[in-house]
C-alpha cells in the first residue's frame, strides 16, 4: 500500500477519534452544569480513590484500606443509581469511536505491546487500491434496504423453468445466505455461486454480504473475474498495474467476491490462477463467492473440469430467475 494512502487515513482517523472524545467531554460537562449532584458524586469517588492510593503507600493500614475501597463502591452505586434515575447509563458517557475495536486509531495491540493494523484500517486500504467502486454501495445495497416484494410472485414454470416463484426462489436463497454468514468461519460450511442472468441481483446480494461481514471485522476484497485475473498476471510479469501484496489479498482476505465470472477472456494461464484462487482459498478454509451470468452447464462446457467440480464440490449453488428488477426500482 502507498505510504501517503496510510498517512491520509490515519490523519483521518486521529480527526475522527479527536472529534469523538470532544463530544463525550462536552456531555460529560453539560451533565455536571446540569445536575451538581453528579459532579459531587464523581469528585467523592476521585477522592475516594485518591485516599485508597495514598493509604497505600504511607501507613499500609489494611483496615482503614478495606474501609475505604467500601465507600469507593457505595458512591460508584450511587453514580449508577443516579445516572439510571436520569435514564443515562455509564456508557453513555464514553466517546462513540466508529471501531470499537480499535476505538479510531487504526491499530490494536497484540501480543502484549505489539501492535496490529485494525481490520478497518486494512478494509479501507483495501478498498481505496482494490475494491473502488465496486464496494461503495454498501450504505444502500444492505440487508436493511433489501426487499424480498421486488421478486415476482408468479409461479410460471414454463417461463422460469422452475415450480417455484421468483420470490419463494429468493427466499430460499436468503436462507442459504443467513447461513453462509452464520457459519462463516466454520470449515465445514460451504461458499456460494449466484448464477443467472443479469438484474436479479447477484450484486446487491454480495453487497448485502459484504457489508454484514465487514461490520463485523473481516476483510472484504471485491474484484471482477477480468480485472482479478489481468492484474494477477501483470504481477506475475513484473508489471507495476497494482501494489505486491494484490495477490497476497486476494489468497488470505476473509472473503473474496469474485463478480462476472465468464466475462474474461479465457486461456490456460487464467484457468490456471482461477483453480489455484479456488482450490486454496477452500484448503485454507477462505470464503469465496462467485457470481456470473453463465448457467451450470456453461461453466462446464468453459472451464477447466477441475475447477468447475470444486465448485460443485465445495460451493452451494443459487440460481436466481425470475425478471429484471433494476427496471422496478427505477420507477419507483
């Protein structure tokens, strides 16, 4: 990653995590203006505390230490009391950091003092050199926006080749999805191939994916079948279309979507970085989503059968029909 790319974000954290701790000392300041009883609550437990350190290091009296550290806990109950009485809480009055993993610094410490890049800090990283556009939907293409009544449901065998609606289809495949991300770190459980044609929403749903994962912690990566495949090879001879560790990405991100499968142009070395992606991100138990256009039966009549059976093998398979639904939320 760029060095000056690290530099900007982390300016744009230290900002973030600066502007949290003003909000929560300007409330911790106006419910002292507010109500004087909690600010004399709060200094007689400072006191409190004070008085326990201070017996401590000079006369080391255990009963007067043991009398003490009992008043620090009736006046921290009767903070609690006080606060709840108010409808507040002591959480109430910590800063609201927007990782609070790493509570906006960027870093987390591991391993005693070592120190750690956060996984928000890499999925941004990742997302500025990698992902682009592809991944700046999730505030609108999310679980919370996602409309099961944009599926049709008719049931027309003859049209959709199924005897199942488009709607009660997308709910099964819903269900395959609850569960895909409810054991998604289970070894067992397996990755996901959308196929279908374009604008039934393939896309959105890995988005949905995408975005309840990396809410989570994990990291994201997010490429096309073409794009991926190019830019893997250009590493590999020496060109300079993206940073070294592109390829070290794509092999040990949480999750690799890889979208519009088939619409690369298609040769043996490209078979040949497609089946290693597949067959090592399954042996290193890396969860893969594919998405493409192509039916089952062009998958196997394009690609190389050993990557086409670790799909079949490895991989739960939703077929998405039904019509074309970026045509309904246009004229909504």
């Amino acid at each position: 990653m760029a060095d000056n790319i690290l530099k900007d974000l982390l300016k744009e954290y230290e900002l973030k995590r600066l502007h949290a701790e003003q909000l929560a000392d300007e409330k911790k300041e106006n419910l002292i203006n507010t109500y004087p009883e909690y600010d004399k609550i709060n200094s007689a437990i400072i006191k409190c505390g004070l008085d326990i350190s201070r017996e401590k290091l000079q006369s080391n009296d255990t009963n007067k230490i043991e009398s003490l550290k009992a008043k620090l806990e009736s006046l921290k109950n009767d903070k609690h009391n006080f606060l709840k009485s108010i409808n507040m809480d002591e959480s109430d009055l910590l800063p609201k950091y927007d990782c609070p993993i790493c509570n906006d610094t960027g870093y987390v410490s591991s391993n005693g003092n070592l120190k750690s890049m956060c996984s928000c800090l890499k999925q941004k990283l990742i997302n500025i050199s990698y992902n682009k556009s592809n991944i700046n939907k999730l505030d609108d293409e999310n679980f919370k926006n996602f409309d099961i009544n944009m599926y049709s449901d008719e049931v027309n065998e003859e049209k959709y080749h199924s005897s199942v609606s488009p709607r009660q289809n997308m709910l099964i495949i819903k269900k395959i999805v609850d569960n895909f991300l409810a054991n998604f770190d289970n070894s067992k459980s397996k990755n996901l191939l959308f196929t279908g044609s374009p604008g039934l929403g393939k896309t959105y749903l890995s988005n949905c994916i995408a975005k309840e994962l990396i809410d989570s912690g994990k990291i994201v990566l997010y490429q096309t079948a073409p794009l991926m495949l190019d830019n893997i090879l250009d590493c590999k001879f020496g060109k300079n279309t993206v940073s070294k560790d592109f390829i070290e990405n794509i092999y040990n991100s949480d999750l690799l979507i890889i979208d519009d499968l088939g619409t690369e142009t298609i040769n043996n070395m490209k078979f040949t970085e497609l089946f290693n992606i597949i067959n090592t991100r399954i042996l290193n138990n890396k969860k893969t989503i594919i998405s493409t256009n192509l039916s089952i039966q062009n998958l196997f009549s394009i690609y190389d059968e050993r990557i086409v059976s670790r799909i079949v093998g490895y991989y739960n398979i939703c077929k998405f029909f039904g019509d074309d639904i970026r045509f309904k939320i246009r004229n909504i």
